[in-house]
C-alpha cells in the first residue's frame, strides 16, 4: 500500500486532506511542522508521496522539500502553495519537489497528481533495479570459486544498508572493485563515491584532503577547499590502506563515524555530513593496534561488517574465467584478434603463486598480448619466474647466478608494473645496463 506524508500546521486542511486521500485506499500519516515530519520520515523511511506545505512554523516548505529529497531519493513530494503565490511552486520543482497545487482550491487535483507519482516511483524504481542490480554491479568480479561467492554474497547483503564496511585481503585482491560494487547496490548510489589512498599523502596533506581547508589555513592554502567527506555527502567514501593513516588523524576519522561532524583546517565551525566509510588495508590491524599503530576504538567502529578477500592462490579455478575476461579486454583495448591459448600456457598460469594477485595477472596478460605472435598465447610469452614456478626452484638446487638475477631483475619489473625507471632505480643500475639485460635475459 502506497504511504502518504501531510506536513501542514492547519489541522482542519490536514484532516480534510486525510479524508480525500484514505478514501482512495491509501495509507497517511500527518505532521504539523518540518521537525515532525523529518521524525516521521526516520520512523517511516519508506513513505512513498508527501504533500507539503510552503509554510511552516519551524521551516520553509522549499528548504524542506531540498532537505528531503537529498536523503529519500524514492519519495515525491507535491507542495501545497497559498493562493496567488504560484512562485514558491515552482521553486520548489527546482528544489526536486514533483509538482504543486493551490493550497485549498485544488482539491480535485490532488488524487490524479498522487497517481502520477506512483507511476513516476514505479519507473524509476523499474530503472534502478535494471541499471544497478547486484549483478550488474559486481559482475566485474570475475569468478565462480567458493572463496569469491561468499565474498560476494557478503558484499550484496552489507550494499543493502548503510554500515561501515572493512575490505581485507593482499595487495591486488579487488578491494576497490568490490568497494565500488558496494556503493552501486547501496541506496546511496544516486550520490557520489570518493576514494583515496591514504598512504599517498603526509599526515597534513592526508587531513586537508579528507576534511578540507579554509583559505590561509596554511602556506599555500589560496583558497577554501572542500574535503573528499564534504564532496561525499550522502555518498560513499572508500579509505583504502587505511593502516596508513597518521595515528594522530585517526581521532579526525573516529569523530566523523561516531557523530558525523569534523572541523576542517584553519576553522571553528563543525561541518556536519552523512557518509558511508567503506575501508580496506592488506595489513593485520590487530597486530597495528597492538604496536600502538592503529586505534582500537577507531578499528571496532570501522569493523562493523568485515570481508576478506580471497588471494589468488587460493581460487586457481578462477584462473580460466579471469583468463578471458582480461584477453577480451586487451583484444579490444590493443585491437587485436582472439588468441589461440596453448594448454601449458594456462597449467604455468595455475601453478604460479600470484602474489600480486589479480593485478600481477592482468598486467601479465597485458605483456603477454603485446609480444604475441601468430596469435597464439604460449608459455615463451611468460615470465621466466612464471614459467618455471620459481618460488619452489631455490630448494631444488636448479639455480646459478645468471638466474638469479634474471629472477631478481623480474621480480622487480612485476613490481614497478614494468616501470623500467623506476626498476633501474631500485635496482641501483643505469637504465641501459637495465635495457640490456632484458635483451640479454629476454625477459
């Protein structure tokens, strides 16, 4: 049954309001002031269409129409303007109102306008299920395995309310990705998602990013800024490597989880905001909290619902599944044709480690796809690490120094994410020593 709010401070148009709508067989409820009302809207999240005034004791009609709006995102709201003030109506369309009607004169009106608002609720509701579906959303998380299932059955049952989430797993699992599919199935998604590292930034570049800046607050703050939780208002915001975050910061946050208020930078005021904090660290916080890195408090606020994401290692039978996903992806990115994949291509795939999990195989498979030729994938394309599972060749004695580098010099590049500067960096050598050795080793 469809649930009708009627904000008005005039009792008699309330209950002649009343009368006209239940007789139709909807469901009402009343209030008499913007305060009221916003109370009934908590107890009732799911009150369909309200009419309300433009005029009331505690509010202005209009602001009220905005405030709602931005936090029930299904309900449509028809305002009730006094005679001759036809402006407030159409202010308030602006504002995000439905439509509006002359306070008292249009009565007849007010059931076929109802109408048009369930049918405008209904199909809005029929595109969001069709657009943001759970499958939709988390279908660029790829695998049937048992270990990513129950990940993602988690994920879909958390998307659903508004609690803090924190995402564990190693380095390259997929948090951000299951953190996006979250956001998207949430009732937040007509908002935004922001996201940031926290091990990107110093403590006080960290603090201005997060929680925004008033001008002059600091050596080169020309102008005010608005924080990643001021632009995520009603939205989402994902913290990934949150084990990073300065110990001293980390009250900043506890405050913003506990009361939804924060003072930027350089000002006295409290901004107050609603923000959904999903985390993700590939670190044990237990162990931070017990080295006085991590604030226990702050962890058991973040940990309201936890998921772990599963390594690679441990869901090979995925492997074929993110195999394909990631070739057709880099067939249409580098226009290149379907490959022929060998058998002993894919068994090396399956017996390698994968420590750098998802992200190590899809920047495989890119280097792979760039060197192909003949337009088939075979093990020569690999990485000499790969190729030979050479987390296990040390204990067979297999090894001389020429290996050893070649390995050490791979392991590097997979590091860097074959940045070669930046290899020939960490590995101390010029960038055409490092140049030749790829040649030499081809690597």
């Amino acid at each position: 049954m469809t649930t009708i709010l009627i904000i008005d401070d005039e009792e008699k148009l309330r209950t002649l309001l009343t009368r006209i709508i239940s007789l139709e067989g909807f469901e009402v409820i009343e209030a008499n002031n913007g305060k009221n009302a916003l109370k009934k809207l908590e107890i009732n999240p799911h009150i369909d269409i309200i009419l309300c005034d433009v005029k009331l004791p505690d509010i202005n009609g209009i602001e009220l129409v905005k405030e709602i709006k931005n936090k029930y995102h299904w309900t449509e709201i028809i305002v009730l303007t006094a005679y001759g003030n036809i402006a407030d109506g159409v202010l308030a369309i602006q504002n995000g109102a439905f439509n509006y009607i002359t306070k008292g004169d249009d009565n007849h009106k007010i059931i076929p306008l109802i109408q048009k608002a369930q049918e405008k609720i209904s199909e809005n509701k029929k595109n969001y299920i069709i657009q943001n579906t759970s499958e939709n959303a988390f279908q660029q998380i790829i695998g049937n395995s048992k270990a990513i299932t129950n990940a993602i059955h988690l994920a879909k049952k958390v998307a659903e309310t508004s609690a803090s989430v924190l995402l564990l797993g190693e380095t390259g699992t997929g948090k951000e990705v299951f953190a996006q599919a979250i956001h998207k199935t949430s009732p937040r998604n007509q908002k935004k998602m922001m996201a940031i590292n926290c091990a990107t930034f110093s403590k006080e570049l960290l603090e201005s990013e997060l929680f925004g800046h008033k001008a002059g607050a600091f050596t080169g703050a020309i102008h005010d800024k608005k924080g990643l939780f001021e632009e995520a208002n009603q939205g989402t915001i994902f913290l990934d490597e949150i084990a990073e975050m300065p110990f001293n910061l980390q009250a900043k946050l506890l405050r913003v989880l506990e009361n939804g208020e924060f003072i930027k930078i350089g000002e006295t005021k409290i901004t107050k905001v609603d923000v959904r904090i999903i985390a993700a660290t590939n670190k044990n916080l237990l162990v931070e909290i017990k080295n006085n890195q991590f604030r226990e408090d702050l962890f058991y606020r973040l940990s309201v619902f936890e998921i772990i994401l599963p390594p690679l290692r441990e869901r090979i039978e995925d492997i074929e599944m993110l195999l394909d996903y990631f070739i057709n992806f880099f067939m249409i990115k580098m226009n290149k044709k379907k490959p022929t994949i060998t058998k002993n291509f894919i068994d090396a795939l399956k017996k390698y480690t994968w420590k750098g999990n998802i992200r190590e195989l899809k920047n495989t498979l890119e280097r792979c796809m760039i060197l192909i030729e003949n337009n088939t994938l075979i093990v020569d394309y690999l990485s000499f690490e790969i190729q030979n599972n050479n987390d296990n060749l040390l204990n067979n004695n297999v090894l001389d120094l020429a290996n050893l580098e070649k390995i050490h010099i791979q392991k590097v590049l997979n590091y860097t994410n074959y940045n070669k500067t930046e290899t020939a960096k960490l590995l101390n050598i010029g960038l055409t020593t490092l140049y030749r050795k790829i040649e030499e080793y081809k690597i």
